[in-house]
C-alpha cells in the first residue's frame, strides 16, 4: 500500500487473493487502531529524543463520505451551526514536528465521535446550550486528552510545546496543561475578558484591545504559506507582549465544573502585519502561552513557533488528496478508521520526505530510497542505462520525482510542491512494480 499510495485497495494488489486478505485485515474486529499506531508512535517518540524541542501540532480535519450510502457507522460532520448535515469522520491528529518544520511522525490520533457527545438527533442536541456542560461532556476535550496523554509519555531530556489553533482557546486547556507543567502556544480566538480580580468582576480590560493600545516592542520577519503561484510568502510582523490572567468564563460554576477554578496566568503576545501586499489580508495574531516572556527574543521565538502549525494542515492534505483516504470503498466506519490509520503512517513518510530536502539535500539519497528505487529513477531522469559509482543527492532525488509528477523545474520555479510530488512518486512506485515483476 506505501507504493500505491493514492489508489484504492482494489487497485493496489495484482491478484484477488491479496486483495481479500486486506479487506479481511480491515474488517477483522482482533485489529484495534491504536495497536496499529503503536509502533510508530513508539518509534516518534525515539525521534523526539534527539532534539532539544519538538513541536506538537494539534489540528482536526473532516473527512467526507457523504456519498457513500451503504457504508455504515459514519459520524455527522458539522463544520458549524450554519452547516448542512452530511456523513463523515472527525479525525484529530498530533503531529510532532522540529523547530525547523521536519515531522517526526504522529504522536496521537483520535476519532471524534460526534454522535457520543450529542446523540443520534444531533439538529435537536446543537439547540441545546452545550456550551453551559463540563469540559468532559464537550467535543473539546480531544485537545486536552493530547495534553494529558503525552504527559504520561517520556521525552527524556526534549522540551516538548502544544501549538493549536483557535479552536483551542478554551480556559480549561490552558488550566489543565499549567497543572500539569504541559508548555502550550495557541492562538486566540475570542477578544476575551482578562486581568480580573475575582470571577465575578464585571469585564474592564478586554485582550486584544489591551493588546492593540500598546507600542510594538520590536519587529520579526516570518514565512507563511499562501495558496496561488507562489506558495510562501514574508511578513513583517510588529510584537507587543505582555503577562495576563484568565480569569474562569462567567458560566463554569463550583457545583458543575468544581472548585478549580483560578485565575491562569499567561502571556499574550500580539503579533500584526502593518503593510501586507496588496490584495492581501494582513496576518493578525494574537497568541496565549503559559510560558514566560520576559524579552523580544522569547515573543519571537513563540512567534515561530506558531508559525509552523500549518505543517499539518498540509499533512492533512497529503493524507485526504495524495492518499485519497476519501476514495476508499469499505463498507463501514470500522473498517475506515483502520484503513485511515494505515494510510496516515504513509502519508507522514510521504511528508517527511518531502521535508527532508529542504535541510538534508546533499545526503545521499540512499538514506530514503532503496537502490533499486534510485537506479531506475536515475536511469528514467538521464535516459541512460549507466549508473554513476556513488547514489545522487536527496535534492537531486526529489527534484527528479517532482518532475515525474509533473514539475518543470524552472530556474525561477519554487521548490516542488506536495501535489507533484505525491504523483510522481506513484509513478516511480509502479516502474518498481514493474521492474520487479519482469526482471524478478
């Protein structure tokens, strides 16, 4: 399957045994997902152990079976309250990644289960007010399971940091994760009441405008990924950061979300683009973390931090459109998820790959392709039948792939994308297959 990496199960095996024995693999109910994930996450672990600060990337992603009438078991995926309902799986992954972006391979993966926590009539359970339940009873404890989960883990002597996005602005994560001496950096989402006295203080300071009304203390340059011809971009960012507390939202109470309830102290560092390119919105963050910030250097290295959450949205993407996780056929959500978590393992390796040259492109590409793999991509790429005495570069290795899939490779051309690669390492997959099966 790691050489078919975007065809169904049906087109990845040569003959109907193999293919039944698969589909037997998905459905037998002795295989649990997270046995399945175990060694790799074992294995990300072992890696992790090798840095002095690792990245754990928390984001959720929809998958859509909506067309898919006879597969049984799917979840209801509600984007938002103005949604219409459809078929799917929520899946949250954590994906640990370097400072410099490498991934070192998943470290959690959680199917949501929406109806759990609403019931079958979902339209009839969003009326209600869900957001007046314990912490426990909400979908939004996925983000604090991570935390609590990879407390438990040991990362030796590596300085390990929660990055999320908004949607994991919640006052009870950020208590949880400073309970638990859990490092965290996610980006706000609500302009939220701060530097209370007690609870019940009526609001006074709110914490963007709090942030707005003070002088920037320095400046940093970031890259972001945008969407069109080029896929980065830089931005100056203007950083403002000062130390906060949180105080409990107006509705937690002692009777239902028990007695602790404190004030959490954070830093709140803003960080806003003044002059974006034309015909672009400006970047506006304003970022929470229970680390200390006591000069520019620290807001700016949680400012890059920050900055490299977007790496498993495009882990998101390799494993929906370069795996086609999507496209599967299986009749039930069962069999899906184990499908899904096969193909995610894929997918990672698919992405470090891709990574890899970006910081080890004069290796030997040896370190991430058999010699059968380089040999016949060599002799594909320079039309020739003589092999040089030593394997060429990952750089070269990955340009050659990107151009099987597609990429030009012009002088003024960005680096190969993820969509190039992916198809031109499906094609280089099947020369193999082929290679093997008329030479042996």
């Amino acid at each position: 399957m790691a050489k078919h990496c975007g065809k169904t199960l049906a087109s990845s095996f040569n003959q109907w045994k193999e293919i039944k024995a698969s589909y037997r693999f998905f459905a037998n109910p002795k295989v649990k997902e997270s046995e399945m994930l175990a060694p790799h996450i074992k294995q990300t672990v072992s890696r992790i152990k090798e840095h002095d600060t690792v990245l754990l990337l928390q984001d959720t992603t929809y998958l859509d079976y909506n067309n898919r009438p006879k597969t049984q078991g799917l979840d209801l995926t509600f984007r938002s309250k103005l949604s219409t309902e459809s078929e799917g799986l929520l899946l949250h992954n954590t994906l640990a990644v370097t400072e410099e972006g490498i991934p070192l391979g998943l470290l959690d993966q959680t199917f949501i289960d929406r109806k759990f926590f609403h019931g079958n009539n979902h339209s009839e359970a969003r009326k209600v007010r869900h957001w007046n339940r314990p912490a426990e009873e909400k979908e939004s404890i996925r983000w604090i399971n991570v935390v609590r989960k990879s407390h438990r883990l040991d990362f030796g002597l590596t300085k390990i940091i929660h990055v999320a996005d908004r949607e994991c602005d919640i006052y009870e994560f950020f208590r949880d994760a400073t309970d638990l001496g859990e490092h965290v950096v996610v980006r706000a989402s609500k302009n939220r009441s701060i530097n209370k006295r007690f609870r019940r203080e009526t609001p006074s300071i709110l914490l963007f405008d709090h942030l707005k009304a003070k002088r920037a203390q320095g400046k940093v340059e970031v890259t972001i990924q945008v969407n069109g011809k080029k896929k980065y971009r830089k931005a100056e960012l203007s950083i403002v950061y000062q130390p906060i507390t949180m105080p409990p939202p107006p509705n937690k109470t002692v009777k239902k979300d028990g007695p602790n309830l404190p004030m959490v102290p954070l830093y709140a560092i803003m960080a806003i683009e003044r002059h974006p390119p034309r015909n672009q919105s400006g970047i506006f963050w304003v970022l929470l973390t229970n680390m200390g910030v006591h000069s520019l250097d620290q807001a700016i290295e949680k400012v890059h931090w920050y900055s490299r959450r977007w790496n498993i949205e495009v882990f998101h993407k390799v494993l929906k459109s370069g795996c086609g996780v999507e496209n599967a056929q299986l009749r039930h959500a069962d069999r899906l998820k184990k499908y899904i978590v096969l193909k995610s393992i894929i997918a990672w390796r698919l992405f470090w790959f891709a990574r890899a040259h970006e910081h080890n492109k004069d290796d030997s590409c040896s370190t991430v392709l058999s010699e059968i793999e380089w040999s016949i991509l060599y002799r594909k790429t320079k039309k020739t039948k003589t092999l040089p005495d030593t394997p060429p570069t990952v750089g070269e290795a990955l340009i050659w792939i990107a151009k099987l899939g597609g990429y030009i490779g012009r002088s003024s051309d960005p680096p190969p994308g993820m969509i190039s690669l992916w198809h031109g390492w499906q094609r280089l997959m099947d020369m193999v297959e082929d290679f093997d099966d008329i030479c042996g």
